[in-house]
C-alpha cells in the first residue's frame, strides 16, 4: 500500500495536529505552519497571483484552501479536491461572557453545532479562538486548561442515572475561577494567553473563541487498536488531506491534475459563511488558478468538468451496544478502512462513477474500504459533498474515517484508519479521472 509513513507515525502526527488545533483558526494556522516549512507559498487574497506551476495556500478566517500546480497544466486542467472541515461541534464565548453566582467565575457560552453536552462535563476544558483589535490585527489565543462543566453530585439528585437533562442556558454555563464577576474580565484572561505579542483587553473589538477539551489524544486498546481524541470530526480528514498534499508536493508528476485541500469552516452550523462550503471560496481560488493558467471561460468550464471532489468528513461505525441503530446489512468497523458514504437522498453526494472512482482508488492503494448507508428510520446527517457538488457542479463523493462517540467531546477511531485515508487521497491527487 503506498504510504506517507507507518500507521503508527500518522496517528501519532494526527495527535500533534489535533493538540494544536483547539478552534478552527488555530488549525489552519498549524496547516499553514507546515505547508510554509514544506516549502508552499502562502498567497495573499488582495494581491495578483501569478499563474503557473508551484505550490501555494491561502487562508480566509478558518478556512484554507492548498494547491499543487504541476509542470505541463494547462487552460482546461482539472482539479482532485480533497474536502474536508475544520471546525467540530462546541460552546462559543458569547458578548459580555464573565458572568458567575455564589463566589464563582463562570463563562457565557453558547452551543455550536449539535455536541454531545454529557460528554462536556467534569472535563478540563480551554478557551481558544481569535481576537481582532480595534486597528484590525488578529490574534490567536488559547488559555491551557482553565474551565470545567461541573456534574451536580448523585447525592443531590437521586434520578439522575435513570436520565439526565441538561439545560443549555441554565447547566452549561462553565466555572473558570473564584470571585467576584464585578472585579474580573474574562477578556483580560484571553488577551494574557495571545502568544508573541502584548494586548490590552480595552483594545479588544470582536472575538471568536470556542471551548476545546485539553486532554491529550491517546492510543489505547488490547493491541493499541484504538485513537481517542477531541475533534476528530472532522480534523482527522484536514490532517489526512493535509499530509497527502504536502507528499504529493514533493513529485506531482507531469501532466496530473491540480491537486487541491479545501478545509472548510462553518460545516457543523450549515457551512452558510464566507469560509464555509456555501460560501464563494472555493470557486473563488479555482478561478483565479485557472485564470492564472490563462483559461477562457470555456476552458474554464471544462477545467471543472473535468474535475472531481472527494468529500472527507468522518462516519459511523457500528456501535456494539446499539447495533439496531445501524442499517442492518452494513455494519463498518473500526480499522476495516475508511467509508464510502450513500445516501438515497443525496444526503452524501455519493452516486455510482463516485462510488466506482473511490472502489478503483482503493483497489490500487491496496486499502481496504466499507460502505455505509443509514438505518432508514434514522436520518442521517450532510456533509460539505452535495453543497459544493451543487455549487460547482464538480462530481463528488463521500468518505470518511469511522468514528465511535461522534459529537463527543472524546470521540474514537481506529489506528489504521487515517493512515489509510490519507494513503488512498494521496493516490487520488495524483490520478487523472
């Protein structure tokens, strides 16, 4: 199977990805890092670009889109996208959030996405984002671990093992610290943890800051089968797309497609944003490379008919303990390989070429994969793959790593199974469909 690197190398890179990615704007931040020392030229939105081969990235809020033009592109080359999503399901800091009762400090926070509000609780948790000065600088900011959803003891609610509610305005209001809300600025906290510069919270005029769970991702198992760590949905494909394209960088071949990662913001709050897949970046770039290249309109056209989008958003393995849950014929499991996703209601934009691209991708990687389809009393949820399949036009499929506690704060997947990914994307990035 060709490989960027031993399973067991990846997972242990995907931890380090993942541990320096607690929002969205930190993970194309540690994306561009590593494109930038892999020798990509970051390119600026308000400038030209000049047209033709070389490696190159761009970065809209927390959103990046990656590119490898290879020698011998042309006006009506197409493009293999990998698309994938940076953002995962969480609590974001709300205006006016130093808040608290009773001698505590506590956050406003309100939920992003749909997660798993259990799975927040009695965990040390950080807050991390972007702060933009009043002048228009961003900065990034983490705080290390620094708040907790604290349960209420069993003793104080004797039912709470026969089902327990959370309220999300009145429970899940983190504590932080001690004191007095009058005489602390919770602001102030995050403007101390910017790295590399010196802020005063006054300066401060708009923030984005999300909660992330600071425990570090771990392989555990009988055989060490087994990854657990936060955001995996859907840092697992950014980072397998990630690694793939940095590979093939180092020898696209001639004549190859433009191999493109498009890492999206927004997916889990309906991509509706000018970083996220409904958004105009993708199209955006794509445009400008082909006009780089020197593309009418009709060869622009062209370059995106022959073009082809691997949408990569994590998946569901079957679930030992609700296996009624799952469709009864396809039960995907962990390190069986990575999904293909369908969905009769183009819920995932997988349809038969997709379907055959993905098993003939598979096949000469020498990867095994699985299919996954719903229980049909249970509606699956979307991706970015029908939106940008809409949007562009561009043939798409869905596939994914299989995940256990999806939406969680800890989410699981197998060892082998990013590792496999990215082996099969990197295959894919470099063959003409």
């Amino acid at each position: 199977m060709p490989s960027l690197a031993s399973a067991a190398d990846h997972i242990q890179d995907l931890g380090a990805y993942v541990s320096a990615s607690p929002s969205s704007f930190h993970a194309v931040h540690e994306a561009g890092r590593r494109l930038e020392q892999a020798g990509f030229a970051r390119l600026d939105e308000l400038q030209p670009w000049e047209g033709g081969p070389g490696q190159y990235f761009i970065i809209r809020d927390g959103a990046l889109i990656a590119w490898v033009v290879p020698e011998g592109a042309g006006p009506a080359t197409g493009f293999n996208i990998l698309g994938a999503h940076t953002d995962s399901p969480t609590f974001k800091l709300k205006p006016k959030p130093t808040m608290g009762a009773h001698g505590w400090l506590q956050a406003g926070v309100e939920v992003y996405g749909g997660p798993l509000l259990n799975s927040w609780l009695d965990r040390e948790l950080q807050l991390a984002g972007r702060l933009v000065m009043l002048d228009g600088t961003e900065h990034l900011t983490a705080t290390g671990p620094m708040l907790r959803f604290p349960q209420l003891a069993i003793h104080l609610d004797r039912a709470v093992n026969d089902g327990l509610a959370l309220d999300k305005q009145r429970h899940m209001n983190p504590v932080w610290g001690l004191g007095n809300p009058a005489d602390t600025d919770l602001l102030a906290v995050l403007a101390s943890h910017v790295s590399g510069a010196s802020v005063d919270a006054a300066d401060i005029g708009g923030y984005d800051v999300v909660m992330a769970d600071t425990q570090a991702p771990s392989v555990f198992g009988g055989n060490s089968e087994f990854f657990a760590s936060g955001r995996l949905d859907n840092l697992s494909s950014t980072h397998a797309g990630l690694a793939a394209l940095i590979a093939h960088a180092s020898a696209p071949g001639t004549g190859s497609p433009i191999a493109v990662l498009a890492a999206f913001d927004h997916e889990e709050i309906g991509s509706n944003s000018r970083s996220g897949a409904c958004g105009p970046i993708l199209e955006d770039v794509l445009v400008r490379i082909s006009d780089g290249l020197g593309a009418t309109v009709s060869q622009r056209r062209q370059a995106l008919a022959a073009s082809f989008c691997v949408s990569a958003d994590a998946g569901h393995a079957v679930h030992p303990n609700y296996a009624e849950r799952h469709d009864p014929a396809n039960h995907p499991v962990l390190n069986g390989g990575p999904l293909l996703k369908i969905n009769a209601n183009q819920r995932y934009a997988t349809d038969a070429p997709g379907a055959a691209l993905w098993a003939r991708l598979c096949a000469d990687a020498g990867v095994p994969y699985q299919e996954f389809v719903s229980n049909n009393a249970i509606p699956c949820g979307s991706t970015i793959g029908p939106l940008t399949a809409t949007r562009l036009g561009i043939r798409t499929v869905d596939v994914g790593v299989p995940l256990l506690s999806m939406h969680s704060a800890r989410e699981l997947c197998g060892v082998e199974d990013p590792w496999r990914l990215a082996a099969v994307t990197g295959l894919f990035f470099r063959t003409a469909v």
